[in-house]
C-alpha cells in the first residue's frame, strides 16, 4: 500500500526485481501447462453464450462453469468488465482470468453492456445485474464471493457499481480489481479535450460535456477528484480495491494514485502497485495474485459505520435514503449502529429528505426503548427519519429529554416517521402493554428469538425469553462442536440480549444454544468476513 508518492517510488523500485521474476516464472509455467495438457487434457468446463431481457432490450454475456461445478457447494463468480470497444468474450479471448477461474472453482462471467462504450453507466449496471440474476437462477453462487476485474474503461467498473448498487440486501461486492482504470470520467474527459478531443463517446453516453451534464459524469465515476462534495467513493468506504497500472501509463497511473491516496488511511482496504512492464488494462492485470488477493475478502453486507453519497433514492447498505433534489444531485448521510445499546446514529449532511432502517434486520429490540442521535446538518431544512418494524404505536418520543409531537406511525406498514430538524438525541419508548417489564408481556416458556443480524460481520445480539428466574448460559460452538464462546448470567424472568462479538473467528456457520432453568433447543447463525 502507498500513502503518498515518494514512499509509492521507493517501493517500486524495491519490488520491480520480484515482479520480473513473477513475470518470467509465469512465461514458463504457461509453456509447462501447455505441454502438460497436450499429455494429458484438463476437464473440460462448460462455456455459455446468452442473454436476457432487460427492459426493451436484451443483454448479451459469456458465462463459464468449472468442470466440478456442484450447486450443493457454490462456488465465488468472478466478473469481468472489458475494455473500450471490446465485448463479452473478452476476458475468454485475451486474458487468462477464465484459465484461472476455472483452476479454482469458480464461476466466471462477462457481460457486453448495451454497447461497447458503455462508460459503466446505470444502463450497464442493470445489465450486468440482470446476468447475475440469471446465472443465481441456473447455476448458484457464493454471493458473499462476488469480484468484479476489468481493464481501462471496464477497470473503474468494480467501485463504480458498488457505488450505485450497494444494497446490503442485493447483490453485494466482496472485492473488485482495476487494471488501468479509468477512475474520474470527468477527469479523463476533460484530459482528451486537452489532447484535441481525441474520444467523444463519454458525452455520447452521458448526454454532453462535462460541463454541461457533470451529475452524470460524476455518479458513473469511481471518483470525482475536483470536489468530492460530488463524488461517490464514499460508498466504496468498506469494498476493498486493488489498483494496477503499466510501466509509464502517465494518466492511468496518476489516476490510481490519486485515488490511493484518498482511500490510505479512511478505507479498509486498498493495495496499489506498478506492474514493472509495458501494457495496458488487461495486459497487465496477473490473475494468479489478484485472484489470490480478491479470495481473501468476502462482502461486508453490515458494517457499524457507513458515509454515503446517495445520487438517486434507494437503499445503501442497510439504509434507505431519499435526497430533497432526484437527479440534479446527491444526498450526503452517515450512519452508525449500535446493536448492544438499540441505538443508530442518523446524520443528514446535504439533501437528505428520508433516511429509513429496518429495526429488525438491524437487530434492535423493537419492544424496548429505541435511540439514536439524529440531527440534519444542512441549516434551515428538515428531514424524517423512519423506523420499520414496530408492531404498535410509541408511548412517547422525547429529543434530548423533552416530549416531541413530530412524529407520525403508520400501523398498516408498522413504520414510525419522525421529523428532525436540528435534531439531538431521541428516545423511542414503547407503550407499557408491549414494553417488556409489562405482565402480559412477560414469557411463559424459556425460548431462543433468534440472533439479529444473521448473517453478521462483526456482532450480533442473541434474543431470548426466560420464563424463570435464574441462571442462564449461552454458548456457541463450531460445526466440530467445538466450544468457541460461552456467556452465563443470573437473569431475571424477561426479555434479554447478548451480544455475541467473534472475536478470532473465521467465515462460516456455528450453532448455539441457551442452557437456563428450561433449555432452548440449538439455533444457527452465520458469521461472514
């Protein structure tokens, strides 16, 4: 990683020696796999050309299935985006990511897009939403192993669409690579005006020049560099990315840069580096290491934090938001999580009118009390803030202790709206028949509720009625029935939760099981990193 150009230059320097030899030792492992196949041939793997319908048109990709394909065991699918004026047989024809694809296991896919100079546009994106909701359909894959790879135009294409498309509930990127990546559409295209107007299909495609239209330009970037008051990468926050880039690519390599050294120190996870021979987009894109790299990142559907800037009304991550302008521009927000406490942080920072959570899915405890610091930034405006899942009205609302009317509940859709101006801390009180500590709401027999998110990234709280008082254990085992976590307590009769952190623990699903005066029989729960 490089978090500025001067240590970026003494570690090139040091790792081009290693990266010659990666180069060499591959020129000599494709001769021995070409003689080794001509003795004796690799499985085949079945290889699909195809399309679908999306709206009135049709979309067109390659889909390849590893020979040892088992729907029982999905395996991840890796995505590539071509280049300018390429197509969807791209990656077959001219790299070696199908070759490697299937030496793992995995799906590959590739689709064309509405033209071949689509610049990732949000007609592009559907398309290639649409793929992957056919290739769910017929042949199912590890959707928290999802990599989007592509070259030059296709190279940004990874962040561009988790930008737009990262709906925790969705298909979800687990990790994307770049190779010359064009990353800043307005950027580049100011840059082939400055060389004489050498490329016109970016207006063509996003409707006229930069200045003319910027929100496009910028919603369809992986960056806007100019100001990132009118950029998207905030979205791609948690998405980890690797950038590549050839001996002297000059523009391409300035904008990987750039973007590195906004993302070292603010993102999760960035890797740049400078491949140390001549080429471009996929030419210099190695798929034994970047296929190694993207293996070890899986989709981060529910982090604690999110930073958005919302182009259009939708869902990102575990947030829907609408902005006050659709269309003209973007709706800033944060947000934070804090399952242990019942409590999400909501902050609207420019042209946010609605920002909704669904209390459930983010493991709150409807029938407790609900808080959170809510506040709209942008002076003199108001936004609401709705809560989905309450299965009555609220007793009462306060902000920083003092009663509030503002706020509205719909029992038909179980959706609570509160209107926040300059906002403070609220307080969501149940009413006494639904609160826990109420008689009739006290529980008769001793049961597990569930576990709140499941799947989880990093925590999730453990529900449970104890119909007595007393002792109670919970405790968490492997699929070995391994012991990896306990809790016990002395509790009284009611409803309690425990926040259960993994701490050291790998991907996969574990059971558990709460042992009290009447025992509750075994649940599961998945843990994904």
């Amino acid at each position: 990683m490089f978090n500025n150009r001067e240590r970026y230059e003494n570690q090139k320097r040091n790792a081009n020696l290693k990266w010659d030899r990666r180069w060499l030792a591959q020129r000599v492992g494709s001769l021995l796999l070409i003689l080794a196949c001509a003795a004796s041939p690799m499985q085949a793997q079945t290889q699909i050309d195809t399309s679908v319908v999306v709206g009135d048109s049709v979309s067109h990709f390659w889909l390849q299935v590893p020979a040892d394909y088992s729907p029982a065991h999905p395996p991840a699918l890796l995505v590539w985006w071509h280049q300018w004026g390429g197509t969807e047989h791209e990656m077959r024809d001219f790299t070696q990511f199908d070759e490697e694809a299937n030496q793992r296991g995995w799906l590959a896919a590739s689709h064309f897009g509405w033209c071949d100079r689509h610049w990732n546009d949000p007609m592009a994106q559907d398309y290639a939403t649409a793929m992957l909701g056919w290739i769910r359909e017929n042949y199912p894959f590890d959707e928290d192993s999802l990599y989007f790879i592509g070259g030059s135009m296709g190279g940004a294409a990874g962040m561009v669409y988790h930008n737009n498309n990262c709906d925790s509930r969705g298909f979800f990127l687990a990790a994307t690579a770049s190779g010359s990546g064009i990353t800043d559409c307005y950027r580049r295209a100011m840059e082939y005006l400055a060389q004489g107007d050498t490329n016109r299909s970016m207006r063509d495609v996003f409707g006229g020049l930069p200045w003319e239209v910027p929100f496009e330009y910028q919603r369809n970037s992986a960056i806007h560099f100019a100001d990132t008051t009118y950029s998207m990468h905030f979205n791609s926050r948690r998405l980890p990315v690797l950038l590549t880039f050839g001996l002297n690519e000059g523009v391409w390599k300035s904008h990987a840069l750039d973007l590195d050294s906004v993302r070292q120190g603010w993102a999760d996870t960035t890797f740049t580096f400078e491949c140390p021979h001549g080429g471009h987009g996929y030419g210099i894109m190695w798929p034994p290491e970047i296929c190694d790299w993207l293996s070890g990142f899986r989709a981060n559907r529910y982090p604690d934090e999110i930073s958005i800037n919302a182009d259009e009304a939708g869902r990102y991550y575990w947030v829907y938001a609408e902005p006050t302008c659709a269309d003209t521009t973007f709706a800033r927000f944060e947000a934070r999580r804090m399952p242990a406490e019942n409590r999400v942080d909501l902050t609207g920072i420019r042209h946010v009118a609605l920002l909704e959570i669904d209390g459930e899915e983010l493991g709150l405890v409807l029938s407790e009390t609900i808080s959170g610091h809510w506040r709209n930034l942008e002076a003199g405006a108001h936004m609401e803030v709705a809560v989905v899942g309450l299965v009555a009205s609220p007793d009462s609302i306060t902000v920083d202790g003092t009663p509030t009317t503002a706020w509205d509940y719909n029992p038909v859709q179980r959706r609570l709206t509160v209107t926040v101006g300059e906002g403070g801390l609220f307080r969501v009180y149940p009413q006494a028949s639904n609160a826990d500590e109420s008689p009739r709401a006290a529980p008769i027999v001793t049961r597990v509720l569930g576990n709140y998110p499941n799947p989880f990234n990093q925590s999730t709280c453990v529900l449970f009625e104890q119909a007595r008082s007393g002792s109670a254990t919970l405790t968490v085992y492997n699929l070995l029935g391994q012991k990896v976590w306990s809790w016990s307590s002395l509790l009284e009769r009611g409803t309690h939760r425990v926040t259960f952190g993994c701490e050291g623990l790998s991907s996969g699903v574990y059971l558990y099981r709460l042992e009290s005066p009447e025992e509750s029989p075994i649940k599961r729960m998945v843990l994904i990193r």
